[in-house]
C-alpha cells in the first residue's frame, strides 16, 4: 500500500498506463501538424485526432463531428456560455444556472451578467439537485441558455438531466451541461438526454491534464456559437489553435477505457464507497452524509462530522489524501458554496470531508482510510467544546456565540 | 500548508486538555470564537489566591487554533491572573511560527485567557457580595 492513499479524485486522476503509451508515439515521431494537409506527418496527426474524436463521441452517444477540442472544462464552460449568450442575445438575454455550479461556471455568469445579461442562479434543494419543475419555474420567454452540471463535484449529486434536457428542448432554450465529473463514471447519452453542449475533461478519467471537450450539437437544433479564441479557424471556427496531438490521443484513449470498463468500475468503486459509508456511519454518531443517497456518483463521498473541523481532521490522517470543504484549507475565508448553497449550516460545511474512489482504489485502502478517520474523529471529538456540549444535551446551534470575524 | 514543527507536536500531543468545574467559585471559564467560522475555545482556569494552579482546554478549529489553546494553557499555569492577562496573540504567533492566515487562532487564544480570568473575576465578585 503507498501512502499517503489518494482520494481526490474529483480533483483530479492518475493517468492511466494506457492512455500514457498511446501518447507516447505523438511527441516525437508522428508529431505532425493535425492541419498539415500536404504529407504525411500531417495526415498521421490527422487520424490520430480523428480517431480520438470518435472514441470520444462514443462515450457520450454524440457524433464525432460535434466535438470541438479545448484545453480542459474551464475553457469549455467559457466557450459554451459565453459563446452562446453572444450569438443568441438577440433572442434574449436571460440565462438559467445554480448556485451550486462549479466556480467555472459561476464566474462566467457574473461575467455575463457584467455585458448585460440576466442570470437566475436556482438554489439547489437540501440534497445537492435540481428540479426540472424549477427550471420550468424560472424559464422565461426571454431565456436562451440553461447552464446545470450533471454531476456536482463536491457531493456527487446527479442533477435530472433528461428531463431538464426535455424541458429545454420543448421549450426552445438551449442546454448546456457541465459534465466533467459524470463521464466516465455513469453512462451519458446527449442524444437520450437532450444535451445541447456538453464539456469533458481529460484529467477527470484517467487522462492527461489540460486537455478537454466542448461537445457542440450539429441538428436538432443546431448550435451555433461566437469563438472565444480567434485564429486559424480551426475546430470547425470554434477553437482556433494548432491541436495538442498527443493529449487528443490520450483523451480519447481515456474515453474509450471510460466507455468499456465503465460498468464494472462504477459497480466496483459504488461498492467500495458504500463499504466506506458503513464504516463511518456504524462506528461514529454525529455524522451527516452531504448529497443524494439516491441520485448520486458511484465514487463520491461527501460527509459532515458534526463538532470536528475539516482541516484539523485532515491533518489527523495525514495519511490520506482528501479535500475538506472547511474554509481553512482553501484560500477564500467563506466554506465550500456548495454546502451553503444546500442549506448545509456552516458549523456541518466546516466539518466536511470528500473521499473519492478511484480505478486503483483497493478495499485494503479502504479500510485503512476508514480506520484512521474514525480514530481521528474519536480523538478531535475529545478536544472539542461542542461534542462535550453536545453530550451534554446543548444543541451548539442554539448558543448565543460572540463572534470575531 | 505546511505545518511548523510546534504546532504539530501540539496537535499531536496536546496538554492539558479536559474540563474543569465550571459552577466551582475558583474555576473561570473562557468560551469564544463561533462554530460558523470554524474556531470555538474553551480556556478554564483554577485558581487560589491569584495564581493560577491548573488550566484546561478543549478547541474546536484548525490544527493552529488547537495548538494555540494548548500553549496558552501550558503558559499561563503557575502565572499570577494579571501575568496571564498580559500575555499576548503575537508571543504566540512567534513561538508557533504561525502563518498571517492563522493569527485569528492566536487572537481567540488570547481572547480566551482574557474571558477566562473575566469570568472567574466576577464570580469572585459575587461570591463577595453574597
Ligand atoms: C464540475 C467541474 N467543472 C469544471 C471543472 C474544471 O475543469 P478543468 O480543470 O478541466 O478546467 C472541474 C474541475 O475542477 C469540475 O469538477
């Protein structure tokens, strides 16, 4: 077992061995120029990045033309929405998301916002999700663009994708969907689920870093959108820049892994992370689970141990590798959004934890990592004032705190 | 974020921690910082005369604010009240190499001194008029 145990994988994956050797061969003999249309070298790169397109597209049901190349989801994010909002705001000039969307997708509506546009930020229910009902809710004869993840990053909740993608469609509004977290973890159908636009990213999936998709759709209706990056014209006008071979091969190697191994994965690491639930559930009182017990990733964990801060406890495993949505361990002073955006009280967002399950997670790892949050927890709680006042049978919340900041 | 070495081994080791009585006239009682922003400690002391003879903690917070709380308390056993009351969050800070970031958890430490002798004060105050 290597210590310490990696379990962030919602931040980001290894690359797998794989898709490393397929990589291998586009740095320095087919290296050519994907666009070099006169020799080999070129055609080479071509097919390469074809082939890509193609095992990339399979994953997500879509067809190879309608995959644009990025450099990761963030860029994706930016071209979709604001590549929309600048094409159709003729049309109109109110756009849909949530409160609990990726700091990506956040930004990018504040930015909007800023060139005149109007944005509904939908707050999440207590579980992490969406309502198609609340998004017919705020639709507005004016409304051109709905932005909702289909997997959020920090509880793993799986938004009603189809039905919001229905919705959208019966209504005429375009549909974006951020689904850097879901693919590869559960099936995605942007045909099935009436996905507009969709991004991907390669370090998501056990792909290299900085390499991603926007997937733009061809009919029905067709997408079409102002480039955020002018140039060569490349990526059918939508992304000018010479293409990054070796990452394309790579993602697509990582997609075509995602897509055949896809059921027995998500069935193994949901199994693996259930095992985890028990364990910390069985053997600590005061404990919440963040997220949707139903509509949820197969590899995601989110918990609140009540009376225990994050970062302390993180420090308690050091052993393990996770991420905390405690305001300490990150550079804002404000806890997770994600967490305030569910109503989650900010003395539970404080005390929380995100384990990831990975391809290579093994149950021994597991175990380990169960072990040693519980005894941290069991040992932080002897510390702190408010499991004593807890045991005590005062409920914290209801103490009149005098507080600094 | 790295830690310094100090506030490992007070994270790790931590003294004094417990509670003491807090209805006993000779025990003072500091409770501060909020759960909603991450840090709440609790300082007691015991008193006689007006030296402190015993000092106990418990911290809800980062690391830093842990070993902050338990470092107050190792200083401040033996001192007299007014001794304790001039201890300050930048000692603190110096001797815990403690970050900009993390200074907050010095003040509540210092803080938390400061409500533990206020309360035993005015117990003691009380305790003269009854
Ligand atoms: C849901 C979600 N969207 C967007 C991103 C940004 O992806 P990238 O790192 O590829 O820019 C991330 C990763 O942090 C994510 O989890």
């Amino acid at each position: 077992m290597k210590l310490p145990i990696y379990m962030d994988y919602q931040a980001t994956t290894p690359c797998d061995p794989r898709v490393v050797e397929a990589m291998l061969p586009y740095f320095s003999e087919s290296f050519g120029n994907a666009a070099s249309r006169n020799h080999r070298y070129g055609w080479e790169a071509e097919a390469a990045v074809e082939q890509a397109r193609e095992r990339i597209a399979a994953l997500i049901g879509a067809h190879p033309k309608e995959i644009v190349f990025t450099s990761g989801s963030t860029e994706s994010i930016n071209l979709a929405l604001k590549g929309a909002a600048q094409m159709y705001a003729e049309k109109g000039r109110h756009i849909v998301t949530c409160q609990s969307e990726h700091k990506a997708v956040l930004d990018v509506a504040k930015h909007l916002e800023m060139q005149g546009f109007e944005v509904t930020y939908l707050q999440p229910d207590t579980t992490g999700r969406v309502s198609a009902e609340a998004v017919a809710a705020a639709l507005r004869p004016d409304t051109i663009l709905v932005a909702l993840m289909w997997a959020n990053n920090e509880v793993g909740t799986l938004n009603p994708v189809r039905e919001i993608g229905e919705l959208c469609h019966a209504k005429g509004v375009l549909f974006f969907t951020d689904a850097t977290q879901a693919a590869g973890k559960i099936p995605v159908d942007v045909e099935a689920d009436h996905v507009d636009m969709a991004c991907l990213s390669g370090h998501k999936l056990y792909g290299p870093k900085g390499i991603g998709i926007l997937y733009v759709r061809r009919k029905n209706p067709r997408v079409r959108l102002v480039a955020q990056m002018d140039g060569g014209g490349h990526e059918r006008g939508m992304r000018s820049g010479t293409l990054n071979v070796p990452s394309i091969v790579g993602l697509g190697k990582a997609c075509e892994l995602a897509r055949l191994e896809l059921p027995e994965e998500s069935a193994r690491t949901a199994a693996l992370r259930d095992h985890l639930e028990r364990r910390i559930f069985g053997e600590l009182d005061f404990v919440y689970l963040n997220g949707n017990r139903e509509h949820r990733l197969p590899n995601n964990l989110n918990v609140s141990f009540a009376y225990v801060e994050g970062e302390s406890l993180i420090m308690g495993f050091a052993d393990v590798a996770v991420s905390s949505g405690s305001a300490c361990t990150s550079a804002s002073l404000e806890p997770s959004h994600v967490l305030r955006a569910m109503a989650v009280g900010e003395d539970l967002a404080h005390s929380s934890i995100r384990f990831g399950i990975g391809r290579s997670t093994t149950r021994e790892e597991v175990d380990f990592a169960a072990t040693q949050v519980i005894a941290a927890v069991k040992r932080l709680r002897e510390l702190s004032p408010l499991y004593e006042m807890a045991l005590e049978g005062i409920d914290p919340k209801t103490v009149n705190w005098q507080a600094h900041h | 974020m790295a830690y310094s070495k100090k506030v490992i081994d007070h994270y790790q080791n931590p003294r004094n921690v417990g509670s003491l009585d807090k209805s006993a006239p000779t025990v003072g009682t500091g409770v501060v910082g909020a759960p909603e922003c991450g840090d709440v400690m609790k300082l007691q002391i015991q008193v006689e005369g007006d030296r402190i003879v015993d000092a106990k903690f418990k911290t809800f917070g980062c690391g830093s604010a842990i070993a902050s709380s338990s470092l107050a308390t190792e200083w401040i056993k033996g001192k007299t009240l007014d001794e304790a009351l001039a201890i300050q969050n930048t000692q603190i800070v110096e001797e815990l190499s403690l970050p900009p970031v993390k200074i907050h958890c010095s003040v509540l430490a210092e803080d938390a001194i400061k409500a533990a002798v206020h309360d035993y004060k005015t117990k003691q105050a009380l305790e003269a008029k009854s």
